[in-house]
C-alpha cells in the first residue's frame, strides 16, 4: 500500500469517527431538548424527511413538525421527563447515512396542575435510529423504539420536588 493509499483510508477513517461523533451529539441533543421542552430546536435535529414508531410502533408520524406538535400536546410542562440514552452502536453506511441502536432508560413525573398528578412512569426501551446527512450536517430520518420494560407508579405526597425548570411560579 502506497503512502497515497494510507492516508486516503487515514482520512475516511477520521471522517468515519467524526461522523460518530457527530450523531452522538445530535442524539444528546434531541433527549437534551425532548426533557427541556426546547421545541424549536428538537425540530433542528429531525430531517424534514423524518418518520417516527415510538411505543412499539404506535406512534407514527411524519415531519418535524408533526413531531413537535405531538410532543407540545403530550408533554406539557406539568410533566417532568428525563431521557437517558446510553451504549450507542453507530454504523457508518454510506458517506450520507448511517445507522443506531441505543438503549433508552426514561423517567416521567407528573407534576401538581396535571391530571397524573403524583403518578410517575419509569421504563427502558431500546431505539433504533436511521440519519442522514445534508450538506455536512446529520439529521435523524428514522427513529423509534421498542420497550424492555414500563411501570407505572404514585409517589408518596410527602415527597416534594424541589426543584422544576418547568415549574412558572
């Protein structure tokens, strides 16, 4: 192999990682402003070409918008949501597509103003993702995902939440 030829896969090999890199990001992202109820920017991470199947393929929906507007009208700031992905397997496929597997831990927390008030929901799932990549920028095409396990439960009303980035009091 050439010096020419090494470093040509040198290169595709520390664009392949950064490319990685890059859909870690985006999928922080997306939980980061999923919990924060930044709608404007979660949509930033969605490609306009996106399709969803969340719940076990319940929930299918197709554009950013469609996405977002389902998440404004399910998740209002009464509810506290936290979304954890972890082990990501990313797969380079092409140099404009790839594709993951993460594992979701999730907790929801019904606040005081909700109708679940005090109810609470702790799960684990596992998301598979396909991205795109535009004009050197990835966006998530596909995503959805498969429950391990959900439960659902009721805090003790003595238990006080202390703090809320939510909360408009």
């Amino acid at each position: 192999m050439s010096i020419e030829e090494r470093l040509e896969a040198l290169e595709k090999e520390i664009q392949r990682l950064k490319d990685i890199e890059e859909i870690k990001n985006l999928k922080g992202q997306y939980f980061r402003c999923l919990d924060g109820k930044f709608w404007d920017e979660l949509e930033t991470t969605l490609s306009p070409n996106i399709v969803t199947s969340y719940s076990d393929g319940k929930l299918v929906f197709h554009g950013p918008k469609e996405v977002t507007d389902y998440f404004k009208k399910t998740m209002p700031k009464e509810e506290i949501s936290m979304h954890m992905g972890h082990t990501p397997e990313i797969t380079i496929d092409s140099d404009t597509t790839a594709t993951g597997k993460w594992y979701l831990e999730d907790k929801l927390i019904f606040t005081e103003g909700s109708k679940y008030a005090g109810a609470g929901v702790n799960g684990g799932a596992f998301y598979t993702d396909k991205y795109e990549k535009v004009d050197g920028k990835w966006y998530i095409l596909e995503t959805g995902y498969l429950r391990v396990y959900e439960e659902h439960f009721f805090r003790d009303p003595k238990i006080n939440i202390t703090m809320n980035m939510h909360k408009t009091k």
